[in-house]
C-alpha cells in the first residue's frame, strides 16, 4: 500500500514528509490519531471544488524516525481507515530541507472567520478589507497545533464569541498555539493563565501573543499543567477554565478542577468524540459538576459545566 519508506541518507536533509490522500470523512479520526501520538506538525489540505478528497501532510524529523516507524505509523493510517470501511491510495515519503516544512505549512493557510467576530489570520498575511471590523488573532502555530482549523477548536472560539468573558480571568489547559487564550482576550477577558506541558506550545503561544501586542501579565503562559495554574492564579480563583484535550487527560485532570476555579466559575471542555458525551457527563455529575450545554460539530462536541452548589 505503500512506497518505499527512506533511509537516512543525506545529512543536509532533516525532515521527512508524509504526503497521504483521503476521503474527507477521515479528517477527525487522523486529527485524534496524530495527536495521540503526540506528532504536531502536520495539516490538511483541500483542493476547490473537490469537496471529497484531502491531502494529509505530516512533517517529521529524520533522525529520530527508524524505517521501521515510518511502517508503524502508515499501517496505523490504513487500519484507521478499515475501521470505516475506507482505502487508502499508496502514500509518499519525500525529504525535505530543515526550513522547507515550515513554508509548506504556511502554503495551506488562509484568512478563517469564525462566529460572529472572529478572524484567525496568519501572521504573514494582511487583514482582508471584508474583515476589517472583526476582531483580529493573529497566529503563527509554529510547531505546536492549534490553528482554528478544527472542529474542537472552532467549538470553543465559537461558545467564547456567543457569550464574551468580559472582565473575567481565564485558564487555559493545553493551550497548544494560545489560540483560546488570545481569543478570551480579544473578547475582553481580564488576564488568562495559559499551561501546556509541551516546550514548543509554551513558546508558540508566547510569540502569538507577542504578535497581538497583549500588555506584559495579561496572557500568563506557564510549562505545566494545572498544578502551575494553581500556582501561579490569583487570589480570587478562575472565572472561567479551558480545556480543549482529549478525554482520557480530561478524566485524568477533572478532580482538580475545582481547586482553581470560583464558586461561580464554568468549565468549557472540548476536544470529545460525539459518542464519548454520555460518559464524561456522568463522570463531571459524580465529582458536583452540572452541564448547562452541549454543542456538537462534526464528530466532535463542547460541554459548558458550572458546580452544583445547590
């Protein structure tokens, strides 16, 4: 199914690129799969017109992936695909240059509009004039993802933008590229407190928020997870805390939350599978936790949670 994987030929050549076609329906389950492998540089792309096929770019670094790897993980796409009773075409492997996968990344990426105010731009773009009254995130992902271009990440842009968090301050775990917190931000939110325990996310954030010129201690940004929220918040508690993860760490997490935020904080979750709904509600019901809504996209869903303190 597959062409020759590559060997570690040429030192001046430092990332391979997969290259995999696939029927559109496949776009979330590789998103989940990639990102449980903890591989961030990757995208999708579309040709216009073509409303059925996309193209899966994945960028990763030579000399820390073995022939036998590269295998695993295409045969992890194929089974992926089985699952719905789809096929793969034959995939490509290519070697790139050290600053090529970067350009190729930025290729696919265009003005995004999102909710009702929103714009994510890139960063090396200028602000189309049909968007000018929007507010403006200016992004630069790096190597970290969080581009808006998902689901779960659009559900939450969009709960923001539907009920602003004016004058509130915002938790932001797994912050990856700070897109959420940017966004609270630009909605008038108080300060955020950003964690992530990847290095890479911690330092895409910062430049995002660099590039939206936020005064110095507005957006908090922190290697970690929630026990440097804890750390590092004020004294008043979390207004509002987000959690775009999967649901494994939600679960793993969720005990803690209520230690950063107030009495009459919420809890955004996103980054949950349509059918894992049922059980992270029963799981947040026996630690006081009640649902106030449940937005859906796709295969993915958002929960906005408050304590019940009745």
């Amino acid at each position: 199914m597959t062409e020759k994987t590559i060997k570690l030929q040429n030192s001046q050549l430092s990332w391979l690129r997969l290259e995999q076609e696939f029927s559109f329906v496949l776009e979330d389950s590789f998103y989940w799969l990639l990102s449980n492998l903890e591989i961030h540089r990757f995208s999708f792309e579309h040709y216009p017109y073509n409303n059925f096929t996309k193209t899966l770019f994945v960028w990763l670094p030579l000399s820390e992936w073995s022939v036998e790897e590269q295998e695993k993980l295409v045969q992890s796409l194929i089974s992926l695909a089985k699952t719905f009773e789809l096929t793969l075409p034959p995939c490509k492997w290519i070697q790139v240059k050290d600053e090529d996968w970067s350009l190729s990344w930025k290729k696919s990426w265009k003005p995004d509009p999102i909710g009702k105010s929103i714009l994510i731009l890139p960063a090396w773009l200028d602000v189309p004039e049909k968007f000018l009254a929007r507010k403006i995130i200016r992004l630069d992902p790096g190597s970290a993802f969080g581009t808006g271009s998902h689901p779960s990440t659009r559900l939450c842009i969009e709960a923001l933008d539907n009920d602003p968090p004016v004058g509130q301050t915002i938790a932001d775990l797994g912050c990856g590229s700070g897109i959420l917190s940017i966004t609270a931000l630009k909605l008038g939110a108080k300060s955020t407190f950003s964690v992530d325990t990847d290095s890479l996310a911690i330092s895409a954030t910062k430049t995002n928020s660099a590039l939206n010129d936020f005064p110095k201690n507005q957006l908090n940004c922190f290697l970690g997870s929630i026990e440097e929220i804890e750390a590092n918040m004020p004294q008043e508690k979390i207004d509002l805390l987000l959690c775009n993860i999967l649901a494994p760490v939600i679960k793993l997490l969720g005990p803690d939350f209520e230690k950063i935020i107030g009495n009459k904080g919420k809890l955004i979750l996103s980054g949950l599978l349509v059918q894992q709904i049922k059980e992270l509600q029963e799981f947040f019901l026996q630690l006081g936790w009640q649902v106030l809504e449940i937005k859906t996209k796709d295969q993915w869903a958002l929960m906005v949670l408050n304590l019940d303190l009745s």
